[in-house]
C-alpha cells in the first residue's frame, strides 16, 4: 500500500520505518528542514535500538522516503498517518493545533479518497473534528475517512512493539476504513497479533486509560513501600506476591522514584483535564500525579538523612533517562533530582550511557563521566536513578574503594540490601 505519516519524531518514524519494512511504500513528512536531511543521510534523530539498520535497508530498497512536501505525500497515499506532536496546553490538555492544521491541509491536498489516520495521542472527539476540518476543505467530491489507531510504542522497544504488539487497535465508523485498515495490519494479524476493531471514541480513549492504569499501578506500589518502611516489610516481596495473582500480574509493581517520559506524565494529566471538560472529574488520578511528582525528591530526602547539608558534597549519578533504552528525558525524575541537589548546594557527576548529550544543554556545568567508574572517585554518595544493564552488575569493590563516603541509594531496587552491606556500604532502597 501507499502511506505517508506526518510528523517524523518519535512515533511517527517508528511507523512508517516499520511499514515499510512491511512492504508498504511510506513517505514520511515532516516541516523541519534539519530533521529531513538528517534522516535523509541516514541519521535518526534519537536513540531506539534497531530502528537505524531498519531505516536503512527500507531507504535503499526505495520503500521509504522522506520529505517536507506534504501536498506530495497526500497526493502519493491512499492512507495518511497523522503523527505529530500534542503538547501539553496550559491546563494540561493536549494542544491539538498540529493535528488540526495538518487535517486542514490533507484536505486541501486530497485528489482522491483518502483515509485518514490519528496515530497521535489525542482525547475524544479528535477523529470528528479531522473529519470535519478535512472534508470542508477538500476540493472535489472525494470520500474522507478518519480512523483511530493509537500507538503502544515503548521507547527502548518500539520495533519489537511494533512487530508483535500485545494488540492493534483501531477505531473506525465506516466499512472502508474498516477495510483498508485489515488490509495495513494483516500480516500482524497472520503473525497471531490480535486487531481489535471499535468505534472511533473508544480507541481514542484506550490509549489514555491505559497509560493511566500503568501509572496507578506504578505510584500504588510506591506509596505501598512508604509503608513498607514504617513497618518494616521488604515492597519487593510485597509486590512478587501480589503479581503471582493472576488478575493483578506482576509487571509495573515495582516501587522506586517515580514514572517519567513522554507518555506517563502527560496522558494522566490530559486524562485528568479531559475528565473536567465534560464534567466527570477524576478522583484517584490527580493523587497518582501528585504522589509521583513526590516520589522522586524522596531520593533527595533519604540523602539528607546520611547528610543534612549537602553543601559541597558529591553526589555521583548513575543513569539519566527516565528508563533504559533510550536517550529520552522528557519528565526523568534525574531532571528534578539534579535541580533540588543543586538548590542544595551539592555538587553532581553523572553517567548514562545514552542521555547526557541531552541534558548537558539543561546543565552544563555538572561534571559528565565517560564511563561509570570515572564519576564515583571521591564522591560522598551514589544515586542509582536508571536501571541500565551495566549498572546491574559493576564492579562494588572497585565502586567502594574510588568513593569517599560508602553511601548508597538505589531509585529503582535491583540491588539486595545485604549483599551492599557486605560490600560495606551504607544501603538505602525504597520501600525496603
């Protein structure tokens, strides 16, 4: 088939890389000049394991392409992908300016029946208004179809998402887009994938809804292991018992510092918002958004506990992105971490594998390690913040014997409480 998804960040190329390598012919548009040379070149713009040897392969067999042309896209496509960013607004809503100004134009630029897709997070009634924007535009008597099809990409694993997600589902109210929809995902559907067809209002809704369960989920445990402190039970194993429960399962129960990216953060306060706008407000996830955002400087809390003033004290960090996997720092509790430490006068030497040419524009002056050993040379305390795999399994003696003060303080719970102590060091976890 022919497609082009507009708007070439993160989910966007993700798509239409892996619809092309489906066979599709795909032209990705986007109206940044820089960003369309550069994946032109073969350079992808941010880091997900796999995409580039993908993108390149698709670019040299002449299945994918890209352009800021979008009048040449639309003309091209009998499917158009809308992918473009929906920030935050000022109550936390999502700005659905880029999603409305593209469906204007693909309406303007339509010279056939198109299909319209929203792969953007959008809240409900988004499909309606790019219907109406788009069919008042367009300038012959062509068919405009707008379905739902929200995306379930993690970041450090879109690729595997992508190609044998836990499901697909897309939002239709009319036969053809029904059609050319199991035409896009069949081969997902022949690999055992599950397609699930249903009015476009529920799918835009899914989207949010999960997220937001995931995040319940997260910030429970979390508060679950303040608990766990007082009264002296291990969160870990509180959790591993919960998770044998079948109808609970045992992913997102781990207590730590907190949920961050680009989705989490930003869909619980959309749902929230979306909540007020039609007048059924949300009781349980305001307090999920706001025992998050304390659950990070909990890190700063139990720090001050070994050092009440951390004036000219270093800290050294391990790990910068809000998760492994990837480059992304949108809403990383790091972010945060660092500013109250700086407030406090301490001073900060970190490490991730991948991030920190993204927070270096953010704070230039810390001081940034080449590796993992480099930073914690006579530091006063050691902050695990990402749970990358090379922080797994370090090197403890050597850690010990480079920092000045054996403090250490693990965000994310991978480490055992009595094999630290052995090390020798002073050990805190959350909820544990």
């Amino acid at each position: 088939m022919k497609l082009s998804v507009v708007g070439s960040g993160y989910v966007g190329l993700v798509a239409g890389t892996c619809f092309a390598d489906l066979g599709n012919e795909v032209i990705c548009v986007d109206n940044d000049e820089s960003k369309i040379e550069s994946l032109t070149s073969g350079e992808v713009p941010f880091y997900e394991p796999g995409l580039k040897d993908i993108l390149d392969m698709n670019v040299r067999e002449g299945r994918l392409r890209f352009t800021t042309d979008l009048k040449n896209g639309v003309e091209n496509s009998e499917v158009i992908f809308i992918a473009v960013g929906t920030p935050p607004g000022a109550n936390h809503e999502a700005d659905l300016t880029s999603v409305l100004a593209v469906a204007k134009l693909i309406g303007e630029y339509a010279n056939g029946d198109k299909v319209v897709v929203d792969k953007s997070t959008v809240p409900v009634g988004t499909a309606k208004k790019v219907e109406k924007i788009a069919r008042e535009n367009v300038k012959g008597d062509f068919q405009i179809d707008v379905v739902s099809n929200p995306e379930f990409l993690r970041e450090g694993s879109a690729v595997k998402d992508f190609s044998s997600p836990d499901r697909i589902v897309v939002g239709v109210d009319s036969d053809r887009a029904k059609d050319v929809m199991e035409r896009i995902y069949r081969s997902h559907v022949r690999a055992g994938n599950p397609l699930m067809i249903t009015d476009v209002e529920s799918a835009e809704l899914i989207k949010y809804a999960s997220n937001a369960f995931l995040a319940t989920k997260i910030t429970f445990m979390n508060e679950l292991a303040r608990l766990c402190e007082i009264v002296g039970a291990d969160v870990k194993k509180v959790g591993i018992g919960m998770g044998t429960d079948k109808r609970i399962g045992p992913r997102f129960l781990q207590a730590g510092i907190g949920y961050g990216g680009s989705c989490f953060p930003k869909d619980v306060k959309a749902l929230i918002q979306i909540g007020l706008e039609h007048n059924s407000p949300f009781k349980i996830l305001p307090a999920v958004d706001q025992i998050n955002d304390e659950q990070r400087l909990l890190m700063v809390d139990k720090l001050k506990t070994v050092y009440p003033n951390l004036k000219g004290k270093k800290i050294a960090l391990w790990g910068l992105a809000f998760k492994p996997r990837t480059d992304d720092i949108r809403e990383a509790p790091s972010i945060d971490i660092i500013k109250e430490l700086l407030n406090d006068g301490a001073e900060i030497a970190a490490f991730d594998p991948v991030a920190m040419e993204n927070v270096k524009p953010l704070y230039p002056d810390i001081e940034y390690g080449s590796n993992p050993y480099e930073i914690v040379e006579r530091c006063d305390a050691l902050l695990l913040l990402t749970e990358w795999n090379e922080f797994r399994h370090p090197d403890f003696e050597k850690v010990i014997k480079m920092m000045d003060k054996p403090v250490l303080i693990d965000g994310r719970n991978i480490y055992e409480r009595q094999e630290m102590e052995n090390y020798g060091f002073q050990y805190y976890a959350f909820g544990r």
